[in-house]
C-alpha cells in the first residue's frame, strides 16, 4: 500500500524553480526521508504535501493511492496529514492543551470551549505513547523537546495517519534525540507512516527504512537506507565527492591571549546563563565549543562583546580587562565576531554591500574625516574585499539583501578579518550554508588559525566542532564542563548532555 | 519607486477628492478650477502658499529625520509648541538689536524644543516606553504648560487670551520695506513674507547632508534599518534614538519660532492642537520620508489647505475634502507597501 | 460625601468614551493589527450617532449608526493592512485624516455649512440610569464581555493565536486574514461606539472638538492595561478620575493651582506610571508584523 505519491511536482516562485518534477513514492507504515541540503527544496516540497504552497499545473498527489488536490493546510490535516515543523508552530503564551487543541477545539452546550473533553481526549493519546505532558504548562516555560512532544500530541489529536517531521532533531540534546528515536518507533509500530526532512545522515541510519535524495529542487533518487553507506548518501546529496574530514595539519598553539574566568552573566529572563564560567584560548588555536542551543552560548557571545553585562568574573584579552566595556571598544580591542543570525545581527540588509563592509569602521580613518563619509574609500575598500573572498556577484552598490546567504556570510567574514582581529568569535558561522560555502568558511578559519590567530568557535553542529577543533570545550546550562582534545562523537555527545 | 508611488498616490487622493465633491453635488471641475486660480493666478497667493507652507515643511522634515532612525515622531505637534512658546516668551523677553535678538531666540527655541523630543527620546531608550505612547502625552502636556505660561504675568497681553507681542527685532519679516517698482513682486511681497523659508531650505539642506554625507546619518540610518545589528556593530542605539529625537525635536520647534517670528508675532491658549504636528505626518509620508520629498509635499499640502478654503467661500463646499485628500493619499501610500519594512 | 459622588461620577464619565474605544484597539492589536486610526473612527462613529438620532429621534439607533459608520470606515484598514499588507501605522494614520475629514465634511453638507450638528433635545439623548448614563453600564458589560470571548471561546483563541503567531494558526489550518478582519471591523464598531458615547449621552451635539485625542489616549489605555481587557478597564478608569481630579481641584477656589497645569496631571501621570513598568513585555508577539 502506498500511503503518498508525488509525481512531477514543480514548484516555481517567479523565475526560481524550488522543485522540479519530484517523484516520491511513501509506503504505509515506513519511515521515509527526505535527504537534501539546505535550499535543495525539501522545504518547499513538504509545505506542496500540507497545502501550505500550491504546485505548478502538471503535478499529481496521490493520497492512500487516490488523486488529490490539497488546497489548504485545514484540508491537509482533514485528510490526515500532520505535520511538525522545524520551527515549531506553537503559541507562546497558550498552555499545551489550549495549544494541542487550537482549530479544532471541541465545545460544550454554551459555544464554549470544552477543555474537560479535550483533556480527557489528550490524556488518552499522550498514556498511549507514554509522552508525559503537564497539559497546563505554558509553551514559553516548557523545554524545546518537550515542545516537540506537543507538536507530535496536537497531529495525533487531529489523527493524523501520515505525519512529516521537518529537520526533527536541531534543536534536541543526545538524551532528547534518543527519545525522539523511541517516539518514533512507536510510532511506525502503531502503524503511522512517517517522513522525515533531514540533511544529517546518521539521523537517517538511525530511524529511515528508505531515503529519497533532492538536489537542487529536482529528484535524484531513492535507495533503502540499510544497504548504502553515508558516504555514497553524501555524495550523491552534493552530487560530487565529499570529503566529510577537513585536512589540517597539527599546529602548537601559542601564547594565550583570551581569558575567561569564573564569569556569570544572566539571560533576557534575569536568570543566571553562565555560572562560574571559565576559558583560556591561545594564539593559533581552534577552540570548538560544543553545546546544545540554549545552554548559555548566546549569553556567553553577548558578554563576550560587550552588549550584556557580566555580572560577576573577569574577561582579559591580551593581559587587559575588556569585562563590560562597550562593544565598540571590545572591537578595537581586537575581537571580532561572526554573529549567529547575519540578517539579524551581522548585516544591514538594506545597506550596500560596501557600506556593510565599514559598519564598525565608519568613524576611522580613512573611511570619514571631520564626520564626514568619504565614499572613494569606501568604494576602493569594498572592490578589494569583494576580489579577495571572491564575493559575487561583484556589485558593491547591491543591497546585502540581494545576495545569497553564502555571500552574506563571506561578507561578514571579510569584514571582520579586514580589521586584523587577535581573536575571532564565529558563533554557528556556517548555519544555512550550502556544502560549498561551508567548505569555504571551514578553510578560511583553518587559514585564520594557521596565521597564529585566536578562534572560538561555538556551534550547536557537533561535526563542525570535532572537525575543525584543537580543543574541545562542552557546555552544559552554562558550566563548562568537559574538555577534550580529539574525542569521539560519542564521548561529546555523552557530556553535552549529562548536564541536563 | 517611491517618487512613483507617491505621484500616483495624489493624483489618486485628488479623484477619490472629486468623486466625493462630486457625489455631494458640487462640479470637481469646478471646486479644482477655484482651488487652481485661488493658488496660482495672483503673485501674493504664491505668497500666501509659501507662509503657509514653511511650517509644514519643516514639522514633515522632523516626522521625516525621526522616521529614518525607525522612530515615529506622533510628538511634532508638541515640540512646535514649545518652539513657538520660547520664541514668544523670549522675544518678549529680551531686547537686543535685530542681529542679536533673532539668532538668539532661535537658538533658545531649537534647544528647548530639541530637550523636548529627545526627553521622548530618552524615555524609550532608558525605560522602553514607546515614542508614539510618550509623545503623544508630551503633546498635551506642551499644550497646557504653553496655556499657563501665556496667561503668567508680565507675558499675558491683558484683556486678551494671548500673550504680549514679540520685540521688533525678534521679527523676521524683512521683506516688508522692499517696494519693487515691477508690479509682480509688489504684490508678492504685499502679504507678510517672511524669511522663514530660507531657514526652511537651508534646513532642508543640512538635513540632506547629515543623512547621506556624514558618518552620524550613516549610524543613524543603519539604527532606522535594523538597530539589533547595529549594536551588534558597535553603535550605541539608545543614545542615537535620543539624538536623533533631539533633531526631530528642535526641527518642529523651529516651525513654531519661526511661525511666532514670521507671522503670528504672539502665542493664544489654544482649545485643542492646531495639527501641524500631524500634517508633518503626512508631509513626511507623502514625502517618503526625505528631506527634499519633504519640502515638495510640504509646498503641496500648504497649497491644498490654503486654496482649500477658497471652495467654501466660492462654491459653499466644505473645504474639509482636503483632509479627506490627504487621508485617501496617506492611504493609497500605505497600500504598495514600499514603505520601508521593519525587521 | 457630595465630592465623592462628583469625583465617582465625573470619572465614569470621562472613562466611558475611552472604555468603548480602548476595548476597540485591544480587539484589533490582539489579533496583530496595530489601530492608530482610534481618533478618527471615534470622530467618524460620534458624528454619526448624532446624525442619526436627530434623523430618527432615537438615540439607540444612533447608538448603532455610530457603530456601524466605525465599522465601515474601519473596513478601510482591513483592506489596507489585510488584504494588502500595508503598514499597518500608515494606514491608521489615514483614518484619522478620513474619519476627521469625512465627519466635517458631512456635517457641513448636511447642516448648512456649520461644522456643529445641532443639539439633540433631552429625551433624544441616551437616558441615564441610576445617576449615570447608561453607556457605563453597556462599556463594563461589554470589557466583561471581551473577557469572556478572549478566554473562554474559540473564536477568542484563535483570535489570540492569529496575533501572536499568524504561521502557527495558518499550520493549524485557520484563515489568518478572517480573523484580522473580524478583529479589526470589531475595533471600529467599538471605536465607533466610545465617539457615540460622547455625542449623544455625555453632550448633546457633534462638534470639532468633540475628540480631540481621545482615541490616541485610548491606545495609551489599552498598553497601560497590558493588553488584557480587565486592566485596560481600570487604565481607563484611571484617566477619567486623572481629569475628574482636574475638574475637582480646579473648583476648589482655596487651591491656587492654575488650571492649565492641573489638566496636564494625567499626561504627567500617565508617564510616570509607563516609566515604572518598563518595557511592553505582553504586547502580542506577531504586532504590527504582516504575514
């Protein structure tokens, strides 16, 4: 029995093709993935299966072996379709319950909600899988694997039959993704098909049967997970050898020049982030920072430069206290950061790519003089970046926004290496990135690094730490636990989440 | 882009103006017909419209400058207010010859009236209170403070609800004593034209290059785009939002120094806001929030509101059309949505 | 004791305009949608009501009129903010120039070219009910009721859910824009409904004056009352006792206060109490923001 077929599904968004003709064939009762990189349209592809995107005219979705037109999100879910997104779609200031029940909420004799009979009805399904929900939790105090549970309980409450899971463990520490594992086969074993998003392969290894490939928006193919080794899945994701080991040569770290010591700072909640926190970083190092999202990593980057107060401990870079000075002066200090979200926090995106280029340099020689812009100099600047780190296309009046995300991030590298930084913060420095710009990034902190140059390197992608480190550091709810110096995944991954 | 939507938002606003006109039974023909020959056929209407006009302009630049740094000055109409209540106050005050006296009754009304947006400014950055929520109590509390002070002795004209006059020399219309010999410019000048203008432009002029030529326009902008990166880059952003509603600020007060300078020569109690804080608003908008977008929309909307008037005498039809104009061109300039998005 | 009546009672009555109207942009900010067009669908909804019941000589009906023409004009920014996903504060700020024009405009075509409706006699005014009128009594049935439909309906939920997190209740297969649209036609009704309230029960006539910058305190109110019904209620009640105060002192002849510095006590008020809670923690997180 075949629980969805897609045949020929296009996609296109003005002149971006997001997919074109992808065939997909899911058994009932399989747990089938979606293997692709970031933009290769899986995305677009599962928003086409919940309605959520219309595709082009040509295209046929059979549902349960039947042709269908799914219209909307309401008709997906009525034809038993569920779906967990990688954002999860949950009201923050709702409980669970009000949450699991929201669009399809029963009522009592007064056109009132019935929150008696959706809780007997959530207790039910919630003691079948042994998920274990405080119903009257609010979603902003819940832990974000809880919150998947909640997203997983609210399409079994709506009895879904297939249920996709976007990008399902990012968020998850080791111990929640173990238990995600369980639900899953839980899930399979009561007879629900799954599909699963993912671009990580051991994920796939772990819980697939079967594993369909997209690249680029088009379909390459589908093999059976069990018989095919990661190394062919890589390769056949990118579409040309992949070396999944970066190549480094072992270099004596130098002189320290970052110290950390016993530093606590509280997060946007008033609640301490960092406790008694502590770090050295030499000169020459990679020093990887591994740590699920939300154990104090982004408290840790804030203090780091300057825009959150440390409340307690000392921060010195090159001998000299930096503890709570303002960021602008952290900066010609000599530290510079490649923030996590670039169209948040690194760029301008609607400034040129050259005005990007001297966001912290405007007030410098020989960028401005008496207050005034000199725009020769900023042209000049922006033409040598731009050829240096080759970033493309080469039209420095662009706005940041009209470039793709891999040369966003090129020029947020640029920028901060053009100030010939002691030590470089590269907070998730490649998230979003294709294969491509990944490997660019990589080479260029490995380049860094061997010009005897500090760099931290924090990121919730756990090959990215043990690829590129010296050094590892773990952190868990913002101690510093454990440090190794090449270790096992497995040994990190058991330290990453002890904490919890 | 936005010269397009602009230009097309007000020749729209102006049909939706005709179509009421004409459901009501009055000729748009003719009701525009009026409003034309009551702008333009005669020198001292020109006039008229400039007088009318420098306000405007200048409240829009305010509204305008405070919009580019991601704030939305609602508080124009209060520090006008204050701007006009120092000129007043001073030039009543002091006594100095007309060299002295006029630069420095501007001065006090710009410092007074910047202290008074940037407290707006201030509130939002040390306590977070939105500038739309404090400006707006800010408006009122300048409207009942400028009250008490007009009524305060040895200020209050008696007998009157108003205050004294302004000192000779604190005025600054310097063009009464020109008597052209050409008929055109004697009747230009026959009404009160004043050196207003000038200053209006000359603004206009500083501001343009405070955006795009120097290095605080450049912070100030990139706080207006996105003021997360911007800290991130180092700039201060509370302290940036409270300059730039100190600009703002002394912006709008200057339009009302110069409306005290100019024409009015005194302040009155007022019963409710004149709006030309709000008509800032729409100057700013219609002017997609440049400065020279500013003075274009600023010279439209002052020939609107004056030869408005003139189809109430002339047709018996309400001039209040002109708001309904306004509003329909503010709306249509909300619809393309190319004002700039907030991250 | 006869103070106290007069304060008790002038405060409702300064309160109840704001009630109706701060009630109106609590509705339409819950569901997303920034209204800082309050002003003039409050002049539209008062100019409106008294039109209307001098026509019919009811003032019930003119009651209605004044919030169906709020309603009406309100569909303009739903259109705009909606539909078109335009900026919300820009569209606002139309309505106040279209509520404010339209209403005059009106009134001098209707009445002979004077911006002033003429007074309606006494019995064609809403009547009073134990002392006060009864618009009271309807704005805290109606906050009662808000209350009911925020947190106890399912229209209430989504409704929430639609402000805080417009993809989320679009997965969980809601029309989004249905219920902005709701929301907002309901913010006007009630803005409509608080300029009424002032036309046709506390004075007798439409005039130019009539508003002047209520509706904006009453987004004031509704952020004061963090956005919950219930509080917003006591912020607007706190602003009829801040003016009832003004009104009290300003008779006493013993007090040498000037009158002019009095009335800005509740502006003054206002922002003291906004410094003493720092921030807009519980404003709906998807504000102003479309799609």
């Amino acid at each position: 029995m075949i629980a969805l077929e897609l045949k020929n599904i296009s996609k296109t968004f003005g002149t971006f093709k997001a997919n074109s003709n992808i065939n997909l064939q899911v058994k009932k009762g399989e747990v089938h993935a979606i293997l692709g990189e970031n933009g290769a349209g899986k995305s677009t592809l599962m928003k086409i299966i919940f309605g959520l995107h219309q595709p082009d005219a040509g295209g046929e979705i059979l549902l349960n072996e039947k042709s269908i037109k799914i219209p909307s999100a309401h008709f997906a879910i009525k034809s038993g379709i569920g779906m967990v997104h990688q954002h999860f779609m949950l009201i923050r200031p709702f409980t669970i319950l009000q949450n699991i029940i929201l669009g399809f909420e029963p009522r009592n004799f007064l056109g009132f909600i019935d929150y008696t009979k959706a809780r007997n009805e959530i207790l039910k399904i919630s003691k079948s899988y042994n998920f274990n929900l405080d119903l009257d939790l609010k979603i902003e105090n819940i832990s974000v694997g809880m919150q998947q549970r909640v997203e997983i309980v609210k399409t079994l409450y709506r009895n879904a039959e297939l249920i996709i899971l976007d990008e399902p463990t990012a968020v998850l520490t080791p111990q929640e993704i173990e238990d995600f594992y369980r639900i899953i086969s839980n899930l399979k074993s009561s007879g629900k098909t799954i599909i699963i998003i993912t671009h990580k392969l051991h994920e796939i290894k772990e819980i697939a049967d079967r594993c369909t490939i997209i690249r680029k928006g088009e379909y390459i193919e589908t093999l059976d997970v069990r018989s095919t080794s990661e190394e062919i899945l890589a390769s056949k994701m990118v579409g040309r050898e992949v070396n999944l080991k970066i190549s480094k040569e072992d270099k004596i770290p130098g002189e320290m020049i970052l110290e950390i010591s016993n530093l606590e700072v509280k997060n946007d909640k008033g609640l301490l982030a960092l406790k008694n926190f502590s770090l050295k970083l030499a000169r020459g190092e990679i020093l990887g920072l591994a740590g699920i999202d939300g154990n104090g990593q982004k408290e840790l980057v804030d203090a780091l430069t300057g825009l959150r107060r440390v409340s307690k401990g000392q921060i010195t870079l090159q001998k000299k206290n930096i503890t709570n000075l303002s960021p602008k002066m952290i900066y010609h200090e000599k530290l510079a950061m490649i923030p996590e979200d670039r169209q948040r926090r690194g760029l301008i995106m609607d400034y040129s790519v050259k005005e990007n280029f001297v966001l912290q340099r405007i007030d410098q020689k020989p960028f401005s003089q008496y207050g005034f812009i000199i725009t020769r100099e900023l042209n000049s600047f922006a033409e040598l970046l731009m050829e240096k780190f080759d970033i493309r296309p080469r039209n420095k009046e662009l706005k940041s926004s009209e470039l793709s995300g891999g040369n966003q991030q090129k020029i947020i590298l640029a920028r901060e290496i053009s100030n010939n930084p002691d030590v470089l913060i590269a907070f998730q420095p490649t998230r979003g990135l294709d294969v491509g710009a990944i490997e660019y990034i990589h080479l260029e902190l490995i380049k860094l690094r061997n010009q005897n140059k500090a760099i931290l390197l924090i990121s919730y992608e756990l090959d990215e730490i043990l690829n590129l480190s010296d050094r590892i550091q773990v952190i868990t709810e913002g101690v510093a636990s454990q440090s190794f110096i090449k270790p096992t995944k497995e040994e990190i991954g058991l330290a990453m989440g002890s904490g919890k | 882009m936005k010269i397009i939507t602009s230009i097309s938002s007000v020749f729209l606003g102006l049909l939706v103006g005709a179509l009421i006109l004409k459901i009501s039974g009055i000729s748009p023909l003719e009701a525009y017909q009026v409003m034309w020959e009551g702008a333009f056929s005669k020198p001292q209407y020109i006039a008229y419209i400039i007088i009318r006009s420098t306000p405007l302009i200048l409240t829009g630049l305010s509204v305008a400058f405070a919009f580019r740094t991601g704030l939305f000055n609602i508080g124009s109409e209060g520090q006008f207010i204050i701007g006009a209540l120092s000129a007043a106050y001073f030039g009543v005050k002091f006594h100095y010859p007309a060299y002295l006296q006029i630069p420095l009754v501007l001065l006090l009304s710009i410092f007074f009236s910047g202290i008074y947006g940037g407290l707006a400014g201030l509130l939002k950055a040390k306590f977070g209170i939105h500038e739309v929520i404090s400006t707006i109590m800010l408006n009122w509390i300048a409207l009942y403070f400028s009250n008490y002070a007009v009524m305060t002795e040895g200020f209050h004209r008696p007998y009157t609800e108003t205050s004294e006059f302004i000192n000779p020399t604190t005025s600054i219309t310097f063009f009464e004593n020109i008597k052209p010999t050409n008929q055109f410019w004697s009747d230009f000048f026959r009404p009160p034209v004043n050196a207003g203008i000038l200053i209006a432009i000359i603004s206009i002029l500083v501001v343009w290059i405070i955006l795009n030529k120097t290095t605080f326009g450049f912070k100030l902008k990139s706080v207006g785009f996105n003021p997360e990166a911007s800290r991130y880059a180092g700039i201060n952003v509370e302290k940036k939002m409270t300059q730039s509603m100190i600009i703002a600020g002394s912006l709008s007060g200057l339009a009302g120094a110069l409306h005290v300078m100019g024409v009015s020569k005194n302040i009155a109690i007022l019963a409710a806001h004149e709006g030309y804080g709000f008509d800032g608003i729409a100057v700013a908008l219609i002017g997609s929030n440049t400065p020279f977008g500013s003075l274009i929309a600023g010279f439209f909307l002052g020939t609107l509101k004056y030869s408005g008037q003139k189809i109430q005498s002339a047709l018996d039809a309400p001039s209040e059309v002109i708001l309904i104009m306004i509003g329909a061109i503010i709306f249509f300039i909300a619809i393309p949505n190319l004002w700039r998005k907030k991250s | 004791m006869n103070d106290i009546i007069f304060l008790f009672s002038t405060t409702l009555m300064y309160a109840t305009p704001l009630i109706f109207t701060a009630l109106g942009g609590l509705m339409s900010e819950k569901a997303g949608i920034i209204n800082i067009g309050l002003e003039g669908l409050m002049t539209f909804g008062a100019f409106f009501a008294s039109f209307i019941a001098l026509k019919t000589g009811s003032p019930w009906t003119g009651l209605l009129a004044g919030g169906t023409a709020g309603l009406i004009l309100a569909g303009l920014h739903a259109l705009a903010s909606i539909k078109f996903k335009s900026n919300q504060v820009v569209s606002g700020m139309a309505l106040n120039f279209l509520g404010t024009g339209l209403s005059l405009f009106l009134c001098r075509l209707f009445f002979d070219g004077t911006s002033m409706t003429p007074p309606l006699s006494l019995d064609n005014k809403l009547p009073t009910f134990m002392g006060q009128y009864v618009t009271i009594y309807l704005a805290l049935f109606l906050t009662f009721f808000i209350w009911l439909i925020f947190n106890k309906t399912v229209f209430g939920l989504r409704m929430i859910s639609v402000g805080d997190h417009p993809k989320a209740s679009d997965a969980a297969g809601l029309t989004v824009s249905l219920y902005r649209t709701i929301a907002v036609l309901a913010s006007g009704f009630l803005a409509g409904l608080g300029g009424a309230s002032l036309s046709i029960a506390i004075v007798s006539n439409f005039r130019p004056t009539l508003i002047s910058g209520q509706g904006f305190i009453a987004i004031a109110a509704l952020i004061f009352g963090k956005w919950k019904p219930e509080s917003t209620l006591f912020a607007c009640l706190f602003f009829g006792f801040s003016q009832a105060l003004v009104i009290f002192l300003g008779g006493k002849e013993n007090l040498h206060i000037s009158s002019q510095l009095l009335s800005t006590l509740p502006y003054f008020l206002t922002l003291v109490v906004l410094i003493g809670f720092i921030k807009n923690m519980s404003a709906p997180r998807a504000l102003g923001i479309n799609e």
